[in-house]
C-alpha cells in the first residue's frame, strides 16, 4: 500500500521489547464509526435539510478509503428518522447509541424532516423518502449498496418510516432526484407514534388531538376529534389494506410507554397480519418511551437478523 509515495507495507514497524510495557494484538479489523455531520441532501422552498451520516470503518477499510481502492467495503444502508413529536428534531442526541447500529456493519443516515411549524403531514414522509433517494444517488460516496436500504425511525420517526414505506411518489414533483425511487427492502418502527383511533394513544397527552397537540399540529393546527377522517389519514392501520405494498416491519415498543402507548405498535402489528403482510412485534417488558433497553446488543442482534432477512 501507497501513500503519497510512502509504503506502508516496508515501514519498519516498532518491535523493541520495552520492560514493563503491555502489548495487545490487533487485525485492523477491529469495528468503528467515522460521521459525516450535517449532509445537505434537499432544500425545499427556503428550508435546508440535512443527513447525520455514521459511516462503518476499520484500520484496513479506512486505508483503503484514502487511496480510493475500487474494493473498499460497501454497506447495507438504515435510513432512520429521530423523533421529536414532528416538531424541530434533535438529530444529534440520540447518536451515540445509533452509532451502535452503524458499528455493526451498515451506513446509518439520520434524517432531518420539516417539522409541524413549517409543513403539515406527509411532509416529513415525502422527506424521508427524497433522504433515501439522496443515499441510493451518492451510494459511492457514502459507500452504500444502494438496493440494500432499510427505512427505520423512532416515535414520530416510526411514523415517518412507516408512511414513507406506505406513500408512493416517485412519478411526482415531490420526487427531488427524478428516476430513482425510493424503495426499502424492510421497516424498523421503534415505538412510532402510529395511530390516533383510540383515547389513550398517547397516555400523557391530555390535549390529545385537539388542534395544539403534536398530532393536531402536524396536520395544520386542526381539531382531529372534529375531523375524524383527518385522525384516520393520520393513523397507519387506517393506510394499510391486502393491495397496500409495504415491505417486512418490525415494530419494537416498551411495555411501560407513558407517551405513546404500546397498543399503537401493536395495532399496526396486528393490521399487517390481517392483511396478509409480514411483519414482526418485539415488545420490551417494563420499557418506557425509548432509552437504553433499546440499544442493548440483545435487541441489537434481533434488529440485525431482521435486517438480514430483508436484504438477504
């Protein structure tokens, strides 16, 4: 190997015994995550969107990536979308623990969304999916495969992840990157913020879907109680039939979620089934709205072998 004329294969690595010193073995192989903060990837009318992109590396692979070798390691792709109630996100805090996924081998492209005070549903779908769009066009940038992609979110972001798996728009002015489409190989809703049929949805929510809840407010400030049709357009059983195309999902909610409540994970779960869909519930005993239970390796490694099966 070559850099700037230098060759690291005839380096004379150091080998000097040192009295006291503690030496570890290593194979380059060992796992990392390199970030590439604040990726542009659309600009709607005067709003800026942005990707948080966690790129899989290790000493051999980032190597290669500085000499531009042809055969530097391509990745499956997550495309996941953070939460926030649809309104302006924190794409960086939960980084840390989505770096975890990125470890374990895939390109993870967290997505920014117009929140609910600039664009009403299903802009933050529609979004979604241009971000997809985005990563499939510089898949070789980014190192990615670009037909192994996985739409993923948590809270408004399942949501998101979910419509975006739902709503078809590729033939329409909404599509930013003509000729490419959007299409995932498999879904991972992470207690979404799914439906809006039953009272208690939202447990906490003691102004639910009157016109300033998250939901009254992401469908423009409107009283869905008054306007039931706008609560079903909402609610992602209320979008699924036998002829909807939606790829796998696996839906993953806390037993104990005081803000949204695990009968919406459930309600979907049971949807797809009635409609013939595949699709998968993992249910965390005694989880709240998010937090480490969701990042363990156990769960990680149920998410993996999901994804697996999708791309497979």
């Amino acid at each position: 190997m070559e850099f700037d004329g230098f060759d690291m294969n005839g380096f004379n690595v150091f080998s000097d015994e040192i009295e006291g010193a503690v030496k570890l073995p290593t194979t380059g192989l060992e796992p990392g995550v390199t970030y590439r903060h604040d990726v542009e990837y659309a600009q709607i009318d005067d709003t800026k969107l942005h990707l948080q992109i966690l790129i899989p590396t290790n000493r051999i692979e980032m190597g290669k990536q500085m000499m531009g070798s042809p055969d530097a390691q391509k990745y499956p792709c997550v495309v996941y979308t953070q939460g926030s109630a649809w309104f302006k996100q924190d794409v960086y805090g939960n980084i840390p623990n989505i770096s975890k996924l990125a470890a374990r081998g895939y390109v993870v492209a967290v997505v920014e969304y117009r929140h609910s005070g600039i664009a009403s549903f299903p802009a933050q779908a529609k979004d979604m999916r241009n971000a997809i769009r985005f990563m499939k066009v510089h898949a070789e940038e980014f190192n990615i495969l670009p037909d192994r992609i996985i739409a993923a979110g948590d809270s408004s972001g399942g949501h998101t992840a979910l419509f975006a798996g739902i709503i078809k728009d590729d033939d329409t002015d909404d599509n930013l990157f003509p000729g490419t489409d959007a299409d995932v190989k498999g879904i991972v809703n992470y207690y979404g913020s799914t439906t809006f049929m039953f009272p208690d949805s939202n447990p906490i929510t003691i102004n639910h879907c009157l016109p300033d809840s998250p939901e009254g407010q992401v469908m423009g400030g409107k009283n869905l109680l008054e306007q039931p049709e706008l609560a079903r357009a909402l609610s992602v059983e209320c979008n699924i039939d036998e002829n909807t195309d939606i790829p796998p999902v696996l839906n993953i909610h806390g037993t104990a979620d005081i803000i949204v409540n695990a009968k919406c994970s459930v309600t979907v779960y049971n949807r797809l089934k009635e409609c013939g869909k595949d699709t998968e519930l993992i249910l965390l005993d005694g989880a709240s709205h998010g937090g480490n239970e969701f990042w363990t390796d156990e769960l990680i490694d149920k998410v993996t072998a999901f994804i697996e099966r999708c791309i497979a």
